[in-house]
C-alpha cells in the first residue's frame, strides 16, 4: 500500500463506535494490529481466543474481535503487510461485507514488494482433514492451483443449500465475486444473540435477516449466504500465513470460525513441518 486508509463504523457485537486505519508495513513484516490503549497483536492464528460467532485475536490481555471481512480484504488482494490502527473494541461491520474495504484499499496504490516473504506459500503433500458437529468439515488437498469450494447447509425452505466457488486461476475475482457477499443471520436467532451479548450493533444496513420466507434484502447474488461463508473461510485462512495457499482445493461443508481456526492452525503446523526453516508457532 502506498498510503494510510481508514473506515468507521459501528460494531456488530458490541454496537460501539469503531475506527481502523490501515497503515503500510515493511515488507515481511506481516499484519499486526495496534489496538486502542495499547498493546499489538499479531494476525496468526496462535492469536486466536475466541471464535464465538466471530474470529477474535488476543496478546497480553489485549483482544480485538470481528477480524474477518478485513483479513478477507486483505488475502483477496494480497496485501501480506500491514500496520492496523484499531480505535474501539472491533472491527468496524460496515455494511457487512468486505466491499468497503477492498474499495477503500483499492483507493491507493499497492506496492509489489520484491522482499521474499520470510513465510513460504502454504503447500500439503497429503490431504488434511478437520471435522465438526451436524456433518461439517474442512478438507485440503494438493492440488495444481488454488480453489475454495463451500457449501451451507440449512433446514429452512428459503436458504436451503448453497454452493460457492473461488478460483483466481480459472477467472474468480475477489472483489467482484467474493467481497460483496454480506453477514447474514435467521430472525429466530437474533433474539438469542442479543441476550448473549453479541449482534448488539447488527441492523438491516449492515447483514441480511433470512425469515421464513423472505430475505430482509433482496441477495446480492443468488448463493450470497455461501459465498459469505467463503468470505470468512477466506479471512480465517489469513491466520495460516498471510498468503493464499498457491496449490491447495479446499473444501468446507457447513463452515464456522471455530472450524476454520482449527483448520488454519492444522494447515499452518502441516506446512511448517514440511518448511523446517520456519518454526512451528513464529
């Protein structure tokens, strides 16, 4: 990046006002978030803390929530380094895609760096797999190019099954396929969420509400929810290097954060190991 850009908004678990500015790095440096009263945490995923219903990074006591749709930003556009300014306890939802940050990033130059990334491209000699509750999972294998497939699954007669597909190698494009897709949430669920503490900043302007027969919004695209999951898949998968695996298919079936941290540590350590140059955990 060839200058600072920055974005607010109100948080969607909090309902608090929150500020980012998005500083460039020294190549190799990798994305770290300096938080609001101090304190840094790096983007990896040994940071992980929490992953109820968001992606939450943590050092010393210090947390910044709601990651995602930034990381998501920043892998679709291969920025790999980056200072993050973070004023408030999340991320800003905006209107709860990454499209406001791929426009705002894509307001500046992004630089080429020609400094090898101290971290390789993320690679598999064998399939990994990582399973979850109700049937979801995580798989990747070597493949000879990035692909992402995802598919959700639900009981309800509107959302049904959806399936997305992310493949830069075969014409997908980030911005255009992938950042406008929004968070979305089922109307008997939000209740419940406000009493967790959490959506307490979700509304009609920043994530779609799935009723029983109609969307709050009319869908961006026809498998919006699906590809949203990608969207996340994405942003969780920066934790796991900063880099899109360059030969990796992956699949995940009905995906959570909580599964894609597990998957992003397993593919991190899998990777490392087959890298002995590169510590397990740096």
């Amino acid at each position: 990046m060839s200058a600072p850009v920055s974005l607010r908004g109100v948080g969607i678990h909090t309902g608090t006002d929150c500020a980012v500015t998005i500083h460039p790095a020294d190549a190799g440096s990798g994305v770290h978030f300096a938080l609001d009263g101090g304190g840094s945490v790096e983007a990896a995923v040994r940071n992980v803390v929490d992953t109820d219903r968001c992606t939450v990074l943590g050092n010393g006591g210090v947390t910044v929530s709601t990651v995602e749709h930034l990381l998501s930003a920043l892998i679709g556009l291969g920025i790999t380094d980056a200072r993050i300014e973070v004023t408030g306890p999340e991320i800003p939802i905006l209107d709860g895609s990454a499209r406001p940050w791929v426009e705002a990033i894509g307001s500046v130059q992004i630089r080429e760096s020609s400094v090898p990334r101290p971290v390789p491209p993320l690679s598999l000699s064998a399939p990994i797999l990582v399973t979850g509750k109700n049937g979801s999972f995580l798989a990747a294998s070597p493949s000879d190019a990035f692909r992402l497939t995802v598919a959700t699954v639900f009981d309800h007669p509107l959302a049904g099954t959806q399936v997305a597909r992310f493949a830069p190698g075969e014409g997908s494009d980030f911005a255009r396929d992938v950042a406008p897709a929004r968070t979305f949430g089922f109307i008997e669920e939000v209740e419940a969420l406000r009493k967790a503490g959490l959506a307490l900043g979700g509304s009609l302007e920043n994530a779609v509400v799935v009723y029983p027969d109609r969307y709050s919004s009319p869908l961006r695209f026809a498998s919006e929810l699906a590809y949203h999951k990608l969207l996340d898949v994405l942003g969780d998968l920066f934790l796991a290097g900063g880099t899109l695996p360059l030969t990796l298919d992956i699949v995940a079936v009905k995906p959570s954060h909580r599964l894609n941290v597990e998957f992003a540590s397993r593919l991190w350590e899998t990777a490392a190991r087959r890298n002995l140059e590169v510590p397990i955990g740096t």
